[in-house]
C-alpha cells in the first residue's frame, strides 16, 4: 500500500497531537499483524528529496510537478486486491485528507 | 561448607535424591566434556552408577563426611578407568585411531566449581542445538542440565517412558553425527547460537507455565529450572547479553503469579480474579532489575516486549494507562512477529482500552477458528453485549479445549451466564 496526501510543507504538530497520530497509525498496523497480514511495515518518508531527470537537470522536492506526495508505504499479504481493500478500510491517512494506493507485487525470480 | 553442614541433618534415604537433583547434572556435563558429545550415554549411565553405588555404600558404612566430594572422586575414578579401557582398545584394535595416543596423558578431569559451571553451559549450546526438534532439545536439558529421571521428563510431556527413551536416543545420535562442539559458540555466531539457547529455555519454561500437566509441583518445577538456566546464561560475561536478561524478567514477572493463579484445589485461578496480595513482590523487584539491564543495545528481542508487556500486568495503580501500554505493546511485538497467542491478547487488551464491541470486530477478523482460546475470547466479548453468543462460543471452546485446567474454567463461566441469561 502506497500512502499518498498533499505535502503538508512545514509540518507543525504538537507532541500530543503526534503521539495521537501514531497511536492510529500503531492500532491500524497492529491489527494487521495481528491477522498475520503484515509483511513490512515499510517506512514513512520525509519532506526532504530531489527529483533527477535525464541530462541532469535536478528539482528541488518530491512534489515540484505533483499535487500529491507520497508519505510512506507498506507491504501487506492479501488473497485478492478485494482483500486489501478491506485491510485499507480504516486506513489513519484517509482521516487526513490522503488516499492508499493498492498494489499487487510482482515476484522477481533469483 | 554451608552445603556440608546441611547434609549432616539430612538423612540417607532423602540425601540421595537431594544430592541427585544437584550433583547428577554437574556431574554428567563435566563427563560429558571430557568425554565428547558421542559418549553423552556413557556419562549418563556412569554417574547413574555412581548415585546407585552411593546408595548401597551409604546404607551400610554410613554417609560420608563430604558426600558431594564422594560422588565426585568416584564418578571421576569411573570416567578414568573407562578413559584408560578405551585407550588401551583402541590402540590394540585399531592403532590408526590416534586419540588418546600419548601413554603417559593422564587424562584430568576437572571437577572445580568453574568447570562444573562452564561444562553446564557449554552443554546447554550443545543441547539447543536446532538439528534436532525443540521437544528432544526440551527433554534432553531435563535430563542432562536439569537432573530429571526418565519418568519425570515422561510426566512433563504426559508420555511414556518409552517415548522418552526413543526421543532421546534419537536427539543424541544427531548431536553425534552433526558432530556438535561442546564449547560456547565463537563471538560472532554467539547471538544468533544464544537464540537458540533462549528459545528452548523459553519452551521450558512455557511447558511449566500453560502446561496441561495437573501435578502443580512439577509444573513450577520447570519454570524455575528455565529460571535457573537463564540465569546461568547472564552469570557469565559472552552470554550475559540484552535478550537473556529480558527473558529472564519475563520469567519473573510471570513467576510472580505462581502462589496467585493456582487455587488450594489446583486449579487455575484466572487474572482478573487473582488475589493481588499473593503477587511475588521480591519477584517482580527482580523482574524489574533484569529489565533494565536488558535495556542496553540497539536491538530489540521479542523477549523484551513480552517482558516490558508482562512488567504492566504487574502494576495495578493506572488501569487505563496500564492497558493502553499493553495494548501498543503487543502492536509493536506483532508487528515484528506474529503470533495466534500475541493476536489474541493484543484483541482483549484493544478490548480494555476501547471497549468490548470494537474488540469483537477486531477479533472476528482474526479467524483463529480452531484455538479454544480464540472462542474463550469471543466468549469473554461477548458477554457484555450478547448472552446468547456469549455461551456458543464458550461451548465451542470446551469443545475443543484438551486441557483439564482451562475446561473447568470455561465450565464456569458458562453456568455463570447461564444463570445471568434466565434471570
């Protein structure tokens, strides 16, 4: 799963507010693992990137073009792409203005 | 000479089990040792010997003065005369095998309490070996680290001696093959070798605690014999390592319950209804110390969030903060490894922070059909919202429950909200 919402620039929270945060994201996760659907939980991304384009030409940002930035991702374990969606359901970024993007993985041999 | 002393009060006939319950596992790792991995039968059956030996001199010459000492020297004498045989057959018969070939090599064996102590953990590596499957490796340290006969180690897995007897056999032939070291594994393989070691030791003490085993006396048996052996691993500098201590204050934490959870009758006494009182204070002072020693590192073992989770069942003062903690507790331990126990306990702690009804939405996905403790769980949600599904999935629990201690449990709980139902 792919977690996507609009860059939230200088990101102004306070403590209580991100532990609040994490809590959601934590019980979420959580209860994922605890139907032993987690693979990884991936990891968060930060504000801070580069985008590189052929014949070196380097912008500043992830989001210079884009309206939307990716925030993280996580690799679950579902039957179908139905599966994920339910799994997705209660997804913490969907109270924050953001969206999951679903994916299959492709297994690579070797 | 703490040691001497008691035994002058002591009298032959419970002397000798006594002494077999201390001596027989020192003993038996220092033959081991000196001997190798392939004679672990040998060392066995000398020591045996000996305590047989002690039993019949005893009785009619009286009890030495220094009764430890006794076994010692004879078990020793034994082992050399055996050495000398061996060498004298294998130069006689095949002369090509070169061990042993030095005629004037005194073979020593070291019966210094340093020895005794290193040959005890070197044996517990050798033993945890994973060649061979966790219950051989559980059976084999009753027998050799912990100084358990045949009939109790049968007692413990509620099997027959023949069983045993077989899977022990086999345990040790595999040791033999694979050729297994009887040394501490070197420093870099020592991690991952100490899980091992920790992972038997925690099944050990798990037979003890969830045992379906009725003999209470046994039970708590292994689980301090697990203690002991944890504890052996942090009194020495290479396996005094984070995880150890951490598994080690999840023992005593648990451990603390022992007086509280069991009832006069034997028969579990749940924690919701356990009498505070009867916690082990001093227990889980200790509990606490090793915790904090294993809070060194960078790494986290699954042992230090079962350990952290099991500090919070010990306090009592917060309610909500206690079960909010245990809650992200066991979120970040199964985000790191799943488990059905860990899935189940994680759904009753949501169920104290957020309520009954969140909980069974959550538990449903779980679909652990076939655990008892998965219908126990339902069984327990549902009684605030649902008396009638409350009941079907305790019975189905008792269904399929194989233990006699959670049966009777469930037994109760259903006649309780029978009674609750027709009012």
């Amino acid at each position: 799963m792919i977690y996507r919402s609009e860059p939230m620039g200088e990101i102004k929270l306070t403590a209580e507010g991100n532990l609040e945060i994490s809590k959601e994201w934590e019980n979420w996760m959580g209860g994922i693992a605890a139907q032993n659907r987690l693979v990884s939980p991936g990891m968060r991304l930060g504000n801070e990137g580069r985008t590189v384009k052929p014949g070196n030409i380097i912008t500043n940002g992830p989001y210079a073009e884009v309206k939307e930035i990716v925030g993280g991702l996580s690799i679950f374990r579902a039957e179908s792409i139905e599966e994920a969606l339910e799994l997705a359901n209660n997804c913490p970024i969907l109270n924050a203005g953001g969206n999951v993007e679903i994916r299959d993985i492709i297994q690579m041999n070797g | 000479m703490y040691q001497a002393e008691a035994f002058l009060l002591m009298q032959e006939k419970e002397l000798i089990p006594y002494l077999y319950r201390t001596e027989f596992r020192k003993i038996t790792a220092v033959l081991c040792r000196s001997l190798g991995i392939e004679h672990i039968s040998i060392a066995e059956d000398l020591v045996g010997d000996t305590f047989l030996l002690a039993a019949e001199t005893w009785g009619l010459k009286g009890i030495p003065q220094n009764p430890a000492a006794w076994l010692y020297t004879v078990a020793k004498n034994k082992a050399k005369d055996l050495l000398k045989r061996n060498t004298l057959f294998s130069q006689k018969i095949s002369p090509q095998i070169q061990y042993t070939t030095d005629d004037k090599h005194e073979i020593e064996i070291d019966l210094s309490a340093q020895n005794i102590q290193d040959s005890q953990l070197q044996m517990m590596f050798a033993i945890c070996y994973p060649g061979i499957p966790p219950e051989a490796q559980i059976g084999l340290s009753l027998r050799i680290l912990c100084s358990f006969s045949i009939d109790e180690i049968a007692d413990a897995f509620l099997t027959n001696k023949e069983t045993i007897n077989k899977r022990l056999y086999r345990a040790k032939e595999k040791l033999k093959q694979d050729n297994v070291q009887i040394e501490l594994p070197p420093e870099k393989e020592i991690d991952k070798r100490t899980e091992n070691v920790l992972t038997t030791l925690y099944l050990l003490f798990n037979e003890g605690y969830y045992s379906s085993n009725n003999n209470a006396v046994l039970r708590k048996d292994l689980c301090l014999e697990a203690m002991r052996l944890t504890h052996m691993l942090t009194e020495n500098e290479t396996t005094n390592k984070p995880a150890v201590n951490a598994l080690l204050a999840l023992m005593c934490f648990h451990a603390s319950r022992f007086e509280a959870r069991i009832d006069s009758k034997g028969e579990l006494i749940l924690y919701e209804d356990q009498d505070i009182e009867l916690w082990n204070r001093e227990l889980i002072a200790q509990g606490e110390r090793y915790l904090n020693k294993a809070s060194t590192g960078n790494y986290l073992s699954k042992y230090h969030w079962e350990a952290a989770i099991a500090y919070w069942h010990t306090t009592t003062n917060n309610e909500t903060e206690k079960w909010q903690k245990i809650l992200s507790l066991y979120n970040q331990l199964l985000m790191a490894e799943y488990s059905p126990i860990a899935a189940l306990n994680r759904t009753y702690a949501l169920s104290k922070v957020y309520g009954n009804e969140d909980a069974i939405i959550e538990a449903e996905k779980l679909k652990l059909d076939n655990s008892h403790l998965y219908h126990c769980l339902l069984g327990e949600l549902y009684s605030d919202v649902d008396l009638q599904k409350a009941i079907e999935h305790l019975q189905q629990a008792l269904k399929l429950s194989r233990i006699a201690a959670d049966k009777k449990v469930i037994k109760n709980k259903i006649s309780k909200l029978g009674k609750l139902k027709n009012v």
